[in-house]
C-alpha cells in the first residue's frame, strides 16, 4: 500500500476552501442572536455581490434542487404554459419538478451533449405567447455543455415569461449578467463554485418574477420565497438556518470576493482550455465539443474502454474522485471538474494520472503529452499573479 | 488573481493527514484522566511498534531539538570523549550541543553533501577507545544525504561507545533495524514522516543508553528521560502533554499502522527515485549524487539561475511551498520533500511546476519530459494498490 491522498474532484461537491472548513468550528452560536444575524446578512449581502445583480437573494438549507422546487411552486400556478429545455439529466429535473406542479410544459429535448439553441426557445415562445415561464440549465453538468442563455434571455425578455436558470455550476464558471440578459431567477449552491459542502441554495428573483409570483396558486410552506425575502431582510432565515453550513459559505464567499468572480470564472476557463487541449493531445474525444463549459470537461473514454475502468483507476491508484458519466452516458464518459477551488497544479496531476491509466488500460499514449499541452495553455496565458 | 491552494512540499513541517488534524479538535479532555492515558499510552505502544524496537520510547512536548538536548544532558558526563558526525546543518547542531554541555568532542566533518564514511567513524573510535558516544543524522535534511548507520551502527556496538542517531527525517524514509543495527538513542519528531505537526519529539533509549546514564552528571530538568519513563509506563507524562498534539500523533499512527512501515518507507524511496528520474531528464544535478536519501532530494539550481528564484515562483505562480538551500547552500539548491503524506500525484504536479518556472527563467525543457520521467519511475514500479 501506498499513499494516496483522497482527492474530489467531481463537478460537486467541489474540492473545500480549508479556511471555510474552519469556521464550520466556529457553530457553537445561537442564529438568534445579532452575532448571527451579521454573518446572515453579510452572506446575503456578498451573494448578491459576486452574483452581480440588483435583484433580491435568498438562501434555503436545501440542496440546489429545493431551490429549483420553490421557484416553481412559488412563481407559477396550476396549468401554466412554460418551455423546459432538456440537454442532460437537468434538465430532466426541471421537467420532472414542472410535472409534479401540474404544469403545462413544452420540453424541448436535444441528444445529451447538445444544446438547446436559443431560436427553438424564440420559436416556441413565438408559438404559444401566453408562455409564462422557461427553464433552463445555464451549465448542463452532466454533459460539460453550456446553453447561451445570454441570447436566451433576451429574447425571453421581450415576452411576458419568467426566465428560469439553474446556474447551480454555472455561477464562478461563465459570465452570467443576471439583470443586462434579463435571467429572472438564478439559482446557485453552495457545493459548487463556493467552495463549500452542499447543504445550501439560494437564488436570485427578478421584480418580474416576483409579479408572476403574486397570482401563484401552487402549494409549498418549507420553499416560501416572500417570507425568506422578508426574513433575509431581517437578518434572518425563516426556519433554523444551518449556522455551520453558513459560517463556511460566509468565508469562501470573502475568498471569492478576494479573487474577483471574473478571474475566479476565468481561473475554469483556463482550466477547461487546458484539460481539452491536454484530450485532444491524447487522442480523447469531447463528449460536448459543439460547446463545452467550464464548470466540468465531459471526455469520451478511448474506443473499447468502459469509462468506469477510468474513474475506478483514478480511485484506486490515485485516490482520486472523479465523475462517471450519468444515465445512458455511464460507462462512455468520464467528467473531470475545473470548478471553484482547482488550481493548475491539480490539473497537471490529474493529466499525469489520466496518462498512466490509459497506457494501463490498452489506450497508448507517450507519457507527459498531455501534461505538456496543459502547461503551454498556462504559459501562453502569462499566468503569473 | 487565480486559485493557488497553499501546498507544503517542504521537508519538515510535511503536508497534514487529514484525520489528525480533526482528532485535535478532540482535545477539551484533561490529561490527568484514563481517558486520556489510554491515548498516550496508544501512542507510545505505537511509536515502538512502528519504530521496531524493544527499547524504551519516550516522547517530549518539543520539537527534535529538545530531544537532541536531552538525549547529551541525560546519558553524558561534563568531558565525555564523543565523535560528532557533521555533513551539514543538523550535523552541526550536534556540535553545538556537545560544546553547550561541555562535552569533549572530536568532530569530522564533511562538505555539506557528503557524508561521513563508517571508516571514518571506525577509525576515530580506535584512535580513542574512552569514546563514550557517537552521533549522527540517519538522514542529513539539509542536502539531502544519507549516513551508512548500519555499518556505523554495527562497528559502535563492539565498543563502549552508544550511538546516538537523529533519525528525524530518517525514520519514515528508510529502513532503520534500531535493535540490529545498535542504534542505542534513535531521536524523531511528529512533523515529519509522522505527518502531524511541529510540537512533538520522541527518542528510544536502549539498556546500554540508559547504563551510561547512570553515571551522567550533566543538568537537565524538563528533559528527563528517567522520569518520563517512569511517567510513559503509568500513561502519563512527567509535565503536561501537548494534548492535541498527541490526540493527532495517535491518530497518525493509525495510518502509519495500516500502509506499514515498510510501505511508507518504500512510498518515499519511489517518490525520491522518480524525482531524481525527472532532475535528470530536466538537466538538473543532484546536490548529493553519492548518497542521496529519500525524504528530501537536494537539486542544483541551474547554473546562472539561484534557487531561490525557483522557490519564490513556487510559491506565486503555484502556492506551493518548496525549500530553499540552508546556510551557504542558500541561492544554490532547493529541496523537493518526500517524507510522509506525500503521494505521486503531488509530485507529478509538482515536477510540471517546476517545469513551468525552469522554462520562464531561462533553462529551456521540453514541457512534460520530467513529469514523463517520473510516470515512468511509477508505471516501472507495478505501482497500482
């Protein structure tokens, strides 16, 4: 036995900021009290900040699908017309929600790996103006695609309909301006791009989607958007916050603040440049190659080679977590994150493991190439500071 | 600004197991109690067990100075005859100790990355057979290198000398037969290959040790190797325990226990082997090519470039703290840890860091012909459990 270090690195949970970690310590406290209050409100106050948005932000103890639930049951009502965009399991799930709320939903399916283009959106809101609503993953995590939800949004802003964006690993990832691309409700989790456990979701709620909320007819009690927006206002949360949860996200959310949401979005950027340079350099296919984010590199596993022999090496040799593919795509792909708290020297020695696998596996390749085409995306970008 | 995660590749504080540091938070307990005795009695059981003697093992909240200081105070007399063996700086701290107690010493030096031939040992103990004791670095942390405490060891034994061995860095990193090689005082310290933090040394002590001790005459008090026996056989120590130290320590050696001594020894000795792989191919040199140990590999800087230039960009570009040369070697080499929590996907990060700086400081290196150098050490190595 040797030693290998358990390294997570899924499209979520992410890696931990330890710093945050720490102060999961620091939950010996009442969340009654002014004491918690000021890290309540400060939590808010820097989610709104680095989301870059004037609209209002609440947080739920919940994982980021209770947040996708409530922007449902709290915003539409009974028979509603809405659109749900399907490029993975995602959205699926929003599909799935807006069938458990009775809703009348026109799901547009694309094969996974693609992308709902924003004119099939255009061109079913054109076909059903009384649309209320669309629902979208802004990054489909379990395909590594992204939609253009800049394109979407504008067009979507012109209707009478909310826009709906699971941006859960698409915050800290790709630009998102929330309120210049008209993207109603936003919704994000802690165990993403924040650098903490999962636990926490919060979003964010445009004035628009406040107004459609006001005639919603849907039951919910725990997801109740209006009495968080006021308990956040006081410093609160409506039921017993998860203080440790809390305390973290507040000092990932100073580290975040710290790098800057745009060198933090450009921090994946580079790192998903690298990991598909470094695939490519290995002869590997990208699963999204039309248009591939930065929250997750979905990668093809070489010809003849179950994807699941990769994830299990990279557990048992290296002690490493990484994702298979999900559904249908399990056992053909394999998903390495950029997401949050990754550096470059992470990805080096994911890429150096990556190699020995494949050369383990029957897929030869000469050790160091695909390393090397992630050090020149480094050295081309002058990363220095 | 982009993420750089704080990586202590240094050889000595090493990187933390992440269980122990969470047994410190189990330190509001009082170390007057059983159950706190049973902890510190796990440890020291431990400690002889992974150490693989049937000397006595004391341990001592300080660091392995303390234990050094104490080893000279408690088993030596005001003038003793005594060979001290200096390759470098730990080497040279013997010397001060011996001059501090006023010992008589005959100190053979070497230039810092050699290091002292048993012959040479041999020779001063025949030129002076009053020699009372002989002492060492098992591994000299400074450069790198490693003493022949074997065959020193072996040739002690047939004299009334004792051997005193700083196996600081040595223990964890290769093979130490305490028991049949005659090391009489082996001396270690938590924050090495015991993966914890600073604050903790420990030392056997073997009959013919303690026999010279009973006629030692120097003063000491916090340092008492009597006492703390007497206290270590009750559970307890003499003064109070560093308690969340040892809360960790023994957790440590829990992991320690289950990889085994043999394996954590050979962890080093691959991760050394293929660093030296990757220096070579890099066009580096190694500071102690004759004997080159396994918890740190000194490297030249290349010529015209000071080292300390690679540490510095260690630390900007990548976050990663690396060691600088000591003394005089400052500006000449840096130190690449191996010892303990190490694991190859560090070092493959780590060799395509440095990579990365050799390239942007004027040594050109095809990217990925050293991190190749190493996947080749470890693919050679059958390495997959």
């Amino acid at each position: 036995m040797y030693i290998k270090k358990q390294r997570l690195l899924t499209p979520g949970p992410t890696p931990l900021y330890p710093p945050a970690l720490h102060a999961m310590m620091r939950a010996d406290m009442h969340h009654r009290t002014e004491d918690f209050r000021k890290v309540y409100r400060a939590c808010l106050a820097d989610l709104k900040e680095v989301m870059g948005t004037s609209n209002d932000v609440l947080m739920f103890a919940a994982s980021g699908t209770g947040a996708m639930d409530g922007a449902v049951s709290n915003l539409f009502s009974k028979g509603d017309k809405v659109i749900v965009c399907v490029a993975g399991k995602f959205g699926e799930r929003w599909a799935e929600i807006a069938k458990a709320y009775g809703l009348d939903a026109n799901v547009i399916t694309v094969p996974y790996g693609q992308v709902v283009k924003p004119e099939q959106v255009e061109a079913a809101l054109l076909a059903e103006p009384a649309t209320k609503g669309v629902f979208v993953q802004a990054s489909e995590t379990s395909t590594g695609a992204v939609h253009d939800v800049e394109a979407m949004g504008r067009a979507i802003a012109k209707t009478g309909a909310i826009f709906v964006v699971d941006a859960i690993t698409g915050l800290g990832t790709m630009p998102l301006d929330i309120d210049g691309w008209g993207l109603d409700v936003v919704i994000g989790g802690s165990q993403k791009a924040f650098m903490v456990p999962p636990g926490l979701a919060f979003l964010s709620v445009s004035p628009k989607a406040w107004k459609l909320g006001e005639t919603s007819n849907l039951p919910h009690y725990y997801f109740n958007l209006k009495k968080e927006k006021k308990s956040g206002d006081a410093g609160e949360s409506s039921w017993t916050p998860a203080t440790a949860m809390i305390l973290a996200l507040g000092e990932a959310l100073v580290y975040v603040k710290q790098i800057g949401m745009a060198d933090l979005i450009k921090n994946a950027q580079m790192l998903a440049q690298a990991t598909r340079a470094a695939a490519g350099k290995l002869g590997l296919e990208l699963f999204s190659a039309a248009s591939p984010g930065s929250s997750v590199t979905a990668i093809k596993a070489p010809a003849g080679m179950d994807s699941g022999v990769i994830v299990k090496e990279f557990r048992t040799r290296f002690g490493s977590i990484i994702a298979n593919g999900q559904g249908t795509m399990k056992g053909q792909i394999f998903r390495i994150a950029h997401l949050g708290y990754f550096d470059f020297a992470d990805l080096f020695a994911m890429i150096a493991c990556l190699e020995i696998i494949l050369n383990a596996n029957g897929h030869t390749v000469p050790y160091g190439t695909g390393v090397a085409a992630a050090q020149e995306v480094y050295a081309q970008a002058a990363v220095k500071k």
